[in-house]
C-alpha cells in the first residue's frame, strides 16, 4: 500500500513539474552576445579586425550607420536580413529585418553582440520599422496563427540569422595572424 501512495505522489510531482516547464506566453529576446577573452591579444589589434570584418566581409547588407571609435574600441552598424512568414494559403513572404552588431574589445577580450532586431512588416514602406518583439507578439494573437506558425518562424529564421552573423564574426576573429612560431623550432 505504501508503494501505491509512493507512486501516485511521484506521478503527481512529475506532472507538475510538467507544467511549470510549458512555454510562457512572452516571446524569448532576438539575439546573441558572446564575451570572449583573447589572451595577447592587445586591445587596437581586436579592434582593428573587428572593423576589418565589418567592412570587407560583414555579408548582410545593405549595412548602415557604420560608427567605429577607436579610442573606445567599439564598432557599431546596422545590417539587413530577411525573414519569411507564410500567408493564409501557404505562400512565403519575404520580410526585411535590421539587426544591430556591436563591438567593443577592452584589456581582457572583446564582447560583441548581434541583437536589437526591427522588421520591415510593409515592402513598400522601407522607413516603417517596427521591433520584432512586437511584431511576434502581433503574429501570436493573429487567428491563423495554429495554423501558419508564423510566430514561431519568424522567431526561428530571426534567432538563425544573428547565431549566423555571430558565427562568421567569431570565425573571422578566431583566424587571428599570430607572430609566434607554433611547434618545434627547426635545427640550423
């Protein structure tokens, strides 16, 4: 009997433990930081390869409102991607988003972060943004929404292009010129 009560009480707490891990009705925040520690590296060199990577290989343009401070050792710009919700019928739509990347190296490392997203919800007014928060939030209340998923697509294509854009900036920073000899020095 007291193995019975015992797992009746463990199914209990299990089912709710459950529920308290279901999904809240706030959207999670669009983006991604990194706090990377770079050991001999000084501080104008990061800085330099970061303002490097934004102009000659930053790939999400049109950018914008390139801000590079070498005194701070920031860089900051706007970049452009693209999301595509589905309408009632199924169709892709293709939606324009701006993202934010910033940089900052200091002493010890750099941070850098791809975030701060706004979306385009109308092509033929490019100046109208609007912050991807609450465009989600409007595609969850939206009555077609169990059937199309657009919150959860926007939300999925927007969190893969700023873990894309962060990854290509971390690989262009891991692939630092390094001035020491790696492995056994040669004989004479």
């Amino acid at each position: 009997m007291k193995n019975l009560l015992l797992g009746f009480l463990l199914c209990g707490l299990m089912l709710f433990s459950l529920s308290t891990r279901a999904q809240s009705d706030a959207p999670a925040p669009v983006e991604y930081s990194e706090r990377v520690p770079a050991d001999g590296a000084g501080r104008s060199a990061l800085y330099r390869r970061a303002l490097d990577w934004t102009e000659n290989h930053f790939a999400y343009g049109p950018k914008s409102g390139q801000k590079a401070d070498a005194a701070a050792g920031t860089v900051r710009l706007t970049g452009t991607g693209k999301v595509k919700p589905v309408d009632n019928k199924g169709r892709e739509q293709v939606l324009t988003v701006l993202f934010d990347f910033t940089f900052r190296a200091n002493d010890n490392g750099y941070e850098y972060s791809v975030g701060s997203f706004q979306i385009i919800p109308d092509p033929g007014q490019p100046s109208q943004t609007k912050p991807i928060d609450v465009y989600l939030t409007e595609l969850r209340a939206d009555k077609n929404n169990e059937r199309t998923h657009n919150e959860r697509r926007v939300t999925a294509q927007a969190n893969s292009l700023a873990s894309e854009a962060a990854m290509a900036f971390r690989s262009y920073m891991n692939s630092l010129p390094t001035d020491a000899n790696v492995g056994l020095a040669g004989e004479n």
